[in-house]
C-alpha cells in the first residue's frame, strides 16, 4: 500500500515513592521509576473556564461485531472448505472425517471421477492456504507439526483441485445468507473488478506449487477440531505480523517528515511541516483503531488471550506449555484445558518480570501455589512448577532487560550459554519483525509501560509525577536516540510522568471531546492507562505508545526543530483569533460576541490547554503528539467549529454571493482576493449556500433566500420583485423592508456540514468509507491483499490523505480569525453605505435582527443588479435613492470597497501555516499484505 509525501504537501496507596522494576537476584529490591513532585497546583494547569462540549460519554467508538478480520475470514473459509470435502464424496470414500487425513482421499476420488469443482470453494481453499503459509514461515510456525502436516495436505488438495473442472458462476444459485455472508467479509468488495486470479504470482510460487508429492498418511494425527481449536498460536502470528506492518507505514511516514522538512526548510517554508504532521497522526490513528479492533476480536476468538503476556506465551513457549500441561496430567487430580497452562504462564511472565515486586496486585508470592491447587498437584508436580516458574522469570527477563539488570544478565546468559551450547539473546522473540521486533521490540515497550503503572498507582491522586529521582536507571538519556533502548530513560523519566499529569490534571482529564476516538486515540489510550494502572496493559496501548518513540526515532535530529515549529504553529493560532476578535470589539453594530458564536469561540480557545508550558515540550510536541495536537486543532477546532462561526451572521453566504455575482458579471478576477478563492473554492460544494449548482445569473437572489432560509415560493417572489427592481420598477410602498419582512418570518438556516466540504472530515469524523477509491493497488495485489487489514487500512489511509493534500489550502485557513474578518467587513461596508441608520430604524420597528436588515437590501438591490441589470457595473438605482448616498454608482463602489478591503488581508492574518495548492514529490511507499505498490 502506498501513499506519497515528499516535501508535502488508534483505591490508590499513599506514600512516596513509586513503582520499580525488579532485580534478577537481588531478592526483589525496588527501583523507584518516578517521584511526586507535588511542587505543582494541578488546578493552575488549566486555562480558562471549562465550557460544556456537550455529552460524549456514550460514544462507542469500536463495537463488537461490526467489522469482521482475517481471523474470522481464513477460518471460516476453511470450515468451508472442509464441508465441501465432506459433502462432495461418498461417505463409503471416507472411513474418518474427523482428522485431515480424510482430505488426501477425497482430493484422489475427486480427480479420478473428474468431479466439478465450485469456483469459491478454490477460493477459500487458497486463502487458507495463503494465510497458514504465512504463519509457517515465521519463526514459529516450523515447531507445530500438527499445523504443519495440515497444509501440506492442503497444498496437495490445491495441486489436485485445480486441475480438475470448474463450473459457471450462477448468482441465482448463491444462497441468501451465504452472500450476506461474503458481502460482511469483505468491506471492500466494490474494488473487485471482477477478474479471476487465475494467473499466479512470481511470489505465489511457493505458496502454490503447481505440484507437491502426496503426505504420507500420518498414524493418530491430530483431529481437525484439535487443529482449529488450537489456532490462538496462529493467530497470534498474523496479529504481530499486522502490527508489523502497520508499525512500517507510520515509521515511513515519520521518514518522509524528515525528509520533507529538510527540504521545505531550506526554501523557508518551515511551517509547510504541519501537512507531514497531520499526515503521521492519521496515519496513526487509523492504524491505533484497527490494532483496537484487532485486538478486540482476537480476545473473542480466544479468551484466554487477554494480555500481551499470553499471547507471547502461546508464540514463545509451546514445548513449556506442553511440559506443563503433561505435569498436570501426570500429578493432578483435575484436567487442565491447554489454554488454561498458557493463561498460567503469561501471568508468570507478568507477575516475574513486567510487574513491580511491590505492585499490590503481583501474585508473584502465590501464583505457583494457587495453580497447584487448583488442579491438585502432588509435591513432586509443586516442584516442577517451581521450577518451570524460575525459568519462565529468566527467559523473560533475559529477552527484555532493563539496563539495572544488565550485569546479572550477562553472568546469566554466559552460564546459559555454556549449558545449551546455544546463544540467549536479548529482543530475539520476534526475530522477522522488523518494525515491532528486533531490537524495536514492543514487548520491551510493554514492560516499560507495565513498570511504570505502578507509580502511577503509587501517587496519591492529587499530586503531580514527575522524574524519578535517581537519574540515568534505564540508560543516559540521548536527545538523538539511534535505537529504542536509546529512549528508555527518555519515556519513563520524561514522556511517562507528564503524560500522567496530562490525564489526570490537563484538558485530557477535564473534558471529553468531541471525536476523540477518531482524532485522539493516542491519548484516549494514554488516558486509560492512567485511570487504569492495574489493569494489564493493552496491545492497543503499547502499539501507540510505541508508534509515537517510532515517529522520534525515524524524525531523530529534526525532532526539537519540528517541535518548536508545531508548538508555535499551534500558539499562532490562538493568537490570531485574539487578536482579531479584539479588533471586531470595536464594531459597535456587530451581535457576533452575543451571539451562540460566542461559546463555540470558546470551545475551541479551550483546545490551547494541549499547549500549556505546564507539560514538557518533548512530552506534548514529538513528532506524533504535534501531529495530533494539529490534527485535534484542524479537525474540530478550525474546521468544525470554525464552521459553526464564519457563518453565524450569514455573514459568509452575503459575501461569498457578492463574490460570486462579481465573478459571473466579469467585474473582478478570482485571483483578484486570495482569501476570497480560498473561501469560493472550499465552499462551492457546500448544500447549505449554494442548494446544489452554483447559480447564474437570474438566479442569485432566488438561491440566497433559499439559503437564507426561506421557502421556495417565497424566495421566487423575492427574485421578482428585485428582477422589477433592478428595472426601475417602484420599491414597495411599504418601504425597502416590506417584502423581506413579510416573506422572512419563520425562516431557517441551514448550518453548513463540515462533511459536505471535506471529504477527509468524513473520512476521519464521520468514519464515513462508502466511496472510497483504491488507485495504488493493482487488480492482482487487490484480489490477493482484500481479505487482510494492512488493506482495508491501506485503502482508506491513501483516500484521506490524497482528499486531505486536495484541501490542504483550506484546511490552512484559520476559520475563526476569518469569520470575524468577514463580519468587520460586514459592519464596515454598512458605514461606508450609510445604511447603518436605516438598519438600525428596521431593528427599532421590528425587533428583528439587523442583519436580516442589511440582507433584505444587499439581496433585493444589490444581488439584484448583479442578477437582472443590463449593465450592473453602471446601474443606477434611481428607485432607491437612500441607498446610494455615498455611492451613486453602487456596484462599483462595493467593488472597490471589497477588493481594497480584502487585498489588504496580510497571509500570517488568515492562514496559520504554509500549504501549496499542487503537491509536487516522489512517491514514498507503504507497505500492505507483503506486497508494494506505489502512489503517483
């Protein structure tokens, strides 16, 4: 998968102290990872009274069983497949269905009788041939035997099925429920263009061999039933080997920020980084949502993997599972389920090496003995276990060490060593994987947050964290780190314990925003695991806190650089509306600051609190912080609430009206007001201005009304009347008011949607993929990659970002400081007219607001000419002499006044950081289903 952006454009214990990581023989002795300050009023961290964001408590943002993933997928289709075998021969064929041994001999009878095969079924057997083989070629899947004489007999029945014939699809013949079925499995089943993978990929050759000898049947193998319950090691697998991949796209994102940054710095564009960021944080984002997903349905597959513990115990220590679960047998009076010895021994794991010694909740003292218990073990099993327990806590510590633990390690990996003949290795469990194994190990980073937890746990819920006292425990700490373990002192002494006080005293523990799930879910993760310290922590938690070190490591000696830049993009910002409402202050005439504007005016300055000084800069604005601070400001703060302001007047729809009535009489040039085409480009494809095409002349006054709010009937009548008008036909012996009045009450205004704008906002806000476009996959990469979720995110990562960099001069427009620009133009055009006393009489006899006032007149006169008159630039209004005190040619002198007006708007008023309006670069590549495509 792919996407460009070169240069571019998811009761707490009193007391000090706090929790430690333990020694390997030292008896358990704590090591305190952070200390209270308490130096800090936490009620000084905040900024300006809270305002009411309305209720969000009951967002769900990921809800079980509405997506479906590739566990589901590969086994359902293997279930099918299975079903066809059985169905498909002669039960005399067949002496036992029960284990695979059954598939050679139906695969035979079905090649000796030419038997017709269903073109799906070949279907399903080649993804659960695709999706095994990608379990049997990592590190783990050549120790199962049972799994692996399971797909070779799979491959022999595709070398045999597939030669034999196929027959015609027959939508008719497609059961109901059968298609509903495919139809939820895959989510993207538009983007099939139909065509059959008939021809094989290069890379398929393997998986696919055109012929494999026949297995040799194997005695008492293990049943099908057995094979399909034990598939948590398997997917297990495909879970880390998806995060993998996802871990590369953001890792090169982060890459192509750097990249991007250096070359828009030399041309002194710095703030031009801000598309990088929003980019990383996306990016991000849809990956933490599907790693929730993910993880979620593979706690529903299979329950006993419900910490990151587990599941490395299922991957790591399957012939310790068996030496534990035959311990059991052997000297236990109950059974013991396989997956009850691999719950065991991740709480092992937990209890010996991830949690602290003095963590309240550590079972480490009576884990051993509870499970003995529990299945009856006599002394002699008590002793194995002992013993297995001993090996599980060096094994786990030698794979993750802390750098307190290194010269007990050593001695011990050196005594290893000489006994096994073998090397022990730190960060070797996940060899093949590059992003998330190796020395980037995530376990490693689960342990880091696990240890942690305990002193948030430890301090008393009104005090502060902050760095633990003794400085340089988990290694020196490096400002440009070349590794992860660089970073260790650097999370838990710096990014940890301000990201705690964040949760507990900044805007993260005041407030809850609106789409948080959608354009936070890194610090909704941070938050969880703040307020929830005992609880095990979440591979969704660990994968963002560990896509965030990614985004440090890969933009490494640009990082202070981007940080100072997006810290004061983001402080500008605030700035600017400031200073532009103060300005508006002035404007006597103006509601605006009475008005409802006002409390969405605040909800958004209220979103500064993510920038307070309170909170260490390399907390709050690394790479994937910054992009997400940007992206909260962008996505909510200007675009959403900046839309719920521009218009609060009506005063964008009066002027983008004048605009477009100048536009289409040929009196100014679109470029003539740079903010004015920004604004006219974003908005034509707005429903609640426009009411669909933009209009022609003859039909401006009837479309503003409509979007002024009025009814059709009326908004014709309307257009009549100024059609007359514009004639020099009499105005209404009831005033230049009447008609406006009389058609005007009742009326309502349509607010303008973010999400018809920008389709990155639904995208992103509303979740909203039903149109979404593959252009970087080809048919052969779609139909083999549409059943993984590298894919599906794949797809809808490259769809935003290609809709976001379309909009990016928009999205660079600082909404708010430009709602109150418009409305001074408003306020300032009615003085310069003169009209102001005449406004002021309309509001003094009918209480209605002023600017429905100012409309009546702009629409019936002056759209008016722009719609009817021969010559509007010319025309006189010889029937409204009130109205042209100061301007007997009208038109002209609205003109003038709005060009003057809006050429002297300076780019650093109204735009808050840098974007170009083309996107010139080399594609970068992302990676999906193990194949590259490139976008261009």
């Amino acid at each position: 998968m792919g996407k460009k952006k070169q240069g571019r454009k998811t009761n707490k214990k009193k007391g000090g102290g706090g929790g430690g990581a333990r020694r390997p023989n030292n008896g358990g002795s704590n090591v305190n990872v952070a200390s209270h300050s308490g130096n800090i009023n936490p009620s000084s961290l905040i900024q300006g009274e809270i305002p009411d964001f309305g209720d969000n408590t009951d967002v769900n943002p990921i809800a079980k069983g509405n997506f479906s993933t590739i566990y589901t997928r590969y086994k359902a289709a293997t279930r099918r497949f299975l079903e066809y075998m059985r169905d498909s021969v002669p039960k005399e064929e067949i002496k036992d269905d029960k284990s695979c041994n059954f598939l050679l001999t139906a695969a035979d009878w079905m090649s000796a009788n030419s038997h017709v095969m269903d073109p799906n079924i070949m279907k399903d057997l080649k993804l659960c041939i695709r999706i095994r083989n990608r379990v049997a070629k990592s590190v783990f899947g050549g120790g199962d035997v049972g799994h692996k004489y399971f797909l070779e007999v799979l491959v022999y029945c595709w070398t045999v099925l597939r030669l034999l014939p196929v027959a015609e699809k027959h939508a008719d013949a497609v059961d109901r429920d059968e298609e509903n079925e495919e139809v939820d499995a895959n989510r993207f089943l538009l983007l099939d263009d139909g065509e059959e993978d008939d021809e094989l990929e290069e890379d398929d050759n393997e998986c696919f061999p055109l012929e494999v000898s026949r297995p040799q049947t194997v005695e008492n193998p293990v049943t099908i039933e057995e094979l399909l319950a034990s598939d948590d090691r398997n997917d297990a697998i495909l879970f880390l080997h998806t995060l993998d991949e996802f871990m590369e796209v953001i890792a090169g994102q982060f890459a192509t920020l750097a990249r991007s940054f250096r070359s828009c710095r030399r041309m002194g564009h710095d703030t031009a980084v801000v598309s990088n960021l929003l980019d990383g944080a996306i990016t991000s984002n849809f990956a933490i949502q599907s790693v929730q997903k993910l993880e979620m349905e593979l706690q529903a597959q299979h329950e006993h993997l419900s910490t990151p513990c587990r599941l490395l115990a299922t991957l790591v220590f399957p012939e310790l599972t068996a030496h534990v679960h035959a311990v059991v047998q052997e000297h236990g009076t109950k059974r013991c389920d396989r997956t009850e010895v691999i719950a065991f021994i991740g709480d092992c794991m937990m209890c010996s090496a991830f949690l602290n010694p003095s963590d309240e909740w550590n079972k480490k003292d009576s884990i051993v003995g509870d499970f003995c218990d529990k299945y009856g073990l006599d002394s002699t099993g008590h002793a194995e276990i002992e013993q297995a327990y001993a090996g599980i806590r060096h094994m786990t510590i030698l794979e993750i060490p802390m750098k307190h633990e290194m010269n007990d390690l050593n001695r011990m990996r050196t005594v290893l060593e000489e006994e096994t003949g073998k090397p022990h290795n730190s960060h070797s469990w996940l060899p093949h994987l590059k992003f998330i194994g190796r020395d980037r190990s995530i376990h490693h980073t689960v342990r880091l947050l696990q240890l942690f937890a305990g002193a948030i746990d430890n301090c008393a819920l009104d005090k502060t964290l902050g760095p633990a006292r003794q400085k340089g425990m988990f290694g020196k700490l490096c400002n440009n780190p070349s590794n992860f373990r660089d970073m260790d002192e650097f999370l838990m002494s710096h990014l940890l314990p301000n990201w705690t006080n964040m949760c507990r005293f900044g805007i993260m523990g005041k407030v809850c925003l609106p789409h948080s799930s959608e354009l936070f879910p890194l610090f909704l993760q941070l938050k969880g695991y703040v307020d929830n310290p005992r609880r095990a922590v979440s591979w969704s938690c660990a994968f963002a806190v560990h896509a965030l070190l990614t985004g440090i490591l890969e933009v490494n000696t640009e990082r202070q650089q981007i940080a100072t830049i997006s810290k004061g993009v983001f402080s500008r910002y605030f700035d600017s509306v400031r200073h532009q409402m103060k300005s508006l202050s002035n404007e006597k005439s103006s509601s605006m600051s009475k008005s409802s504007a006002f409390h969405n005016i605040m909800m958004v300055s209220f979103l500064e609190n993510f920038g307070l000084p309170a909170f260490e800069e390399s907390a709050m604005w690394n790479p994937l912080c910054a992009g997400t601070n940007l992206t909260i400001l962008d996505y909510f703060g200007n675009i959403e609430g900046g839309m719920a302001v521009i218009d609060c007047q009506a005063q964008l729809r009066i002027i983008l009206y004048l605009y477009h009535g100048l536009l289409i009489n040929g009196i100014i040039e679109e470029d003539d007001m740079p903010l004015l085409r920004y604004l006219y480009k974003g908005f034509k494809n707005c429903k609640a201005l426009w009411h669909g095409a933009l209009p022609r002349r003859g039909e401006l006054v009837k479309k503003f009304w409509i979007s002024f709010g009025m009814g059709l009937t009326e908004s014709r009548q309307m257009s009549e009347s100024a059609m007359l008008l514009a004639q020099g036909g009499p105005v209404h012996p009831g005033g230049v008011f009447a008609e406006g009045i009389r058609h005007g009450r009742g009326r309502k205004m349509k607010p303008i949607e973010p999400s018809e704008i920008l389709t990155s906002f639904r995208r992103i806000c509303d979740r909203d993929f039903s149109d979404v476009v593959d252009k970087y996959h080809t048919p052969e990469q779609r139909q083999r990659s549409k059943d993984t979720e590298n894919y599906h995110v794949a797809v809808r990562t490259n769809d935003t970002l290609d809709h976001l960099e379309d909009e990016l001069v928009f999205h660079s427009v600082n909404l708010l400081t430009t709602a109150h620009l418009l409305e001074q133009y408003i306020c300032s055009i009615t003085r310069v007219l003169q009209w102001d006393s005449l406004i002021e009489i309309f509001h003094q006899s009918t209480n209605l607001d002023r600017r429905q006032g100012f409309a009546i007149l702009f629409a019936q006169h002056l759209l008016g000419a722009l719609d009817f008159a021969n010559n509007p630039l010319r025309h006189r209004f010889t029937n409204a002499p009130m109205l042209t005190k100061c301007a007997p040619d009208l038109i002209m002198g609205v003109t003038s006044f709005l060009v003057e007006f809006f050429r002297h708007v300076s780019p650093t008023q109204v735009l808050w950081f840098q974007a170009s309006e083309s996107d010139e670069g080399a594609p970068v590549e992302l990676v999906g289903s193990g194949s590259r495509s490139n976008r261009r």
